[in-house]
C-alpha cells in the first residue's frame, strides 16, 4: 500500500484550486499543507495526494497518478470537473478492455502537464 505520492506544480495556489475542484467529485480534500510549500489531499485508506511548489526554473517531468473510484459515472464526474478547470482530455471517459475486461477510465493532463487518470475497474 502506498502512504503518499508528491506531484511538482509550476504555482502551487493555482494547482491546488485545480485539484480541489478535480478531485471533489471522488470525495477527496485537502487535508493539511503549507502555504507556498505543498498541499496533501485525503484519497482514503490513508493515503495522500501531495502537490509541492516547484522551486527552479527547470521543466517539470510529468507523472502519471491514477485514482480508483467506486463507478463509473464518478469517472465522467472527474473528467468533466477537470477539464472545468483546466485541464485537457488525454482520453474521454470510456472501457479500456486493454488493460482488463472491466476497466473504465479517463485520463486528463493537468496545467502542469501531469497526466491524471481516473478508474473504475470492477471484477466479473
């Protein structure tokens, strides 16, 4: 089980609106941080989200997160919130038999180019 997973962010007030308003739809919030420094997002099972301030002018190298949720209209919900607020399709809401029979998903990019995903995988 992973603890937490950290995301570079270019600004990190702008990122952490973004992902407020993303991640509303599945339940997630903030849960603490620090103010020009990172935000940590509550994403269950003890588990948190971070975004961190990026502190040099050098690229960000994107990542890939992916956030399990419980249906797949909480797939769309994410996908539409996200592109609301900013972020651009890398993937419309939809099965993914390639991965397994029963994977849902949708992926956005995020203003930071980071990929982000959101999954509804149920088992047969």
């Amino acid at each position: 089980m992973i603890d937490h997973v950290l995301i570079y962010v270019h600004n990190l007030a702008e990122s952490k609106l973004f992902y407020e308003k993303t991640l509303s739809p599945l339940g997630f919030k903030v849960a603490f941080g620090e103010k020009d420094n990172f935000w940590s997002f509550d994403v269950g099972n003890g588990a948190l989200f971070e975004i961190a301030q990026h502190k040099t002018a050098e690229k960000i190298t994107p990542s890939h997160v992916a956030f399990r949720t419980m249906c797949e209209e909480k797939v769309q919900d994410f996908y539409a919130e996200a592109l609301k607020a900013g972020a651009h399709c890398n993937g419309e809401p939809g099965p993914r038999p390639q991965y397994t029979e029963n994977y849902y998903a949708a992926f956005v990019i995020d203003p930071n180019g980071h990929n982000i995903e959101a999954v509804f995988d149920s088992k047969p």
